[in-house]
C-alpha cells in the first residue's frame, strides 16, 4: 500500500505528539498525499485515534467502508464511540506488573543479565478493519 500510494517506506510518525488536532493534521496530510487512495490506516495509539476519526469526518470517509482502521488500544481506554473497532488489545497493567517484577529481579540480582520482556497485543476484530 505504501508504495503504490508513493509514500516513504521509512514509516517515521505523521503526528509528533498525542494530541487531536496534532493527529488530525497528520491525518489530513496523509490523506492528502496517497491523494486519498489509502486501503488502510493502523494507528499505534489510541489517543490519536480521536484526532484520525475527526479528520476522516472532514473528508468524509467512514471507517470500515472507505479506508479500513485498526487501532491500538489500551484496557480500559474508551476508543471514540459509534463503531465496532478492530484493535489490538494492550493490557497495561500486565506490561506495568511485569516491569516491576524484572526491576525488583535486577535489584535483587545484580550479577544478573539484564532480562528483557515481550507483551503481545490481542487482536479483536471488529468492523472498522473491513472494506
């Protein structure tokens, strides 16, 4: 899709921080430069999310039937309402209780390799990811 829209394959972010209108711009400016033929946004934070609904609302493009969205999404954090979205679902808690447990490992343990961590996002499919 990136290379039939001509964009960069280096996929640095379109939004530099968190906010809507941040991520509405960017948004706008993606849409602009794939000349709206975009198949599919998948957004990486679900505080962007709100700003990416805004903007295709403006351009008239409805998730799951014009452009297909998957999102990120915290547990927890309410996802804009009025679709059925197909998101990877982040459970923070487990990331924040698996962190602690690898800091207090290191503390306890300093001769110790430093461990690393992997949390895995569940996909749950929704409408928005169809076309």
């Amino acid at each position: 899709m990136m290379l039939r829209a001509n964009l960069c394959q280096d996929f640095h972010a379109y939004a530099h921080d968190m906010g809507v209108a941040s991520s509405m711009q960017a948004t706008r400016e993606l849409l602009a430069k794939a000349d709206r033929k975009l198949d599919a946004i998948y957004v990486t934070n679900d505080m962007v999310l709100v700003g990416v609904v805004e903007a295709l609302k403006l351009e008239k493009l409805i998730p799951g039937k014009d452009i297909a969205i998957i999102t990120l999404a915290n547990r927890g954090y309410p996802l804009p309402r009025g679709y059925n979205w197909s998101k990877m679902m982040f459970d923070p808690e487990s990331y924040a209780s698996t962190t602690i447990r690898l800091i207090s490992q290191q503390i306890e343990h300093p001769d110790m390799p430093v461990s690393s961590m992997a949390i895995q996002a569940t996909y749950i499919e929704g409408d928005t990811h169809l076309l």
